[in-house]
C-alpha cells in the first residue's frame, strides 16, 4: 500500500495542511488556520517548555545524559520541537 500523504482540516473542514510523501514537501496554509488547541496540544505533549529555552534545553540535555549513563542503555530522550523539525 502506498501512502498518499497526510492532509489536516481545521474544525470547520477547510484543509489546514496537506504534506505529501512524495516529493517530501509540507505546503503549509497561514497560521491562523490551525487552531489554537490543536498547536496548543502539540507544544504540551512534545516541549511543555517550548516558549521557555532558546531551542534547546540544556537541563533535559543533562538529565538525559546522566540517566542513560547510569542506566547503561538509552531510557530518555531530550529534543525538542526545535530540534525535531
């Protein structure tokens, strides 16, 4: 089966994005389009601090390495939104 991409609507229906696999592209439509709980969510489950450090967070930076070191194997991780786009 072959992915044909992701599209997401807003709450009314009018398609907010679409990003195709394909030619590995995001057409992004204006901000405003996207509603605010959905990017509100999004900052909460990935990077709760995201409006707080400069694009990185060098305390999880550290606790990561401290627990992965302590542990022998990897158990946390410590990217951001920044990082992970």
């Amino acid at each position: 089966m072959r992915c044909r991409g992701l599209t997401i609507h807003s709450r009314g229906g009018n398609v907010a994005t679409t990003i195709n696999p394909q030619v590995q592209q995001a057409a992004w439509d204006a901000m405003d389009k996207i509603p605010r709980v959905l990017v509100q969510a999004v900052v909460s489950a990935e990077d709760k601090d995201f409006y707080k450090h400069p694009g990185f967070n060098p305390f999880s930076l550290v606790r990561a390495a401290v627990v992965d070191a302590l542990s022998g194997q990897k158990r946390l991780g410590a990217s951001t939104i920044t990082q992970q786009v």
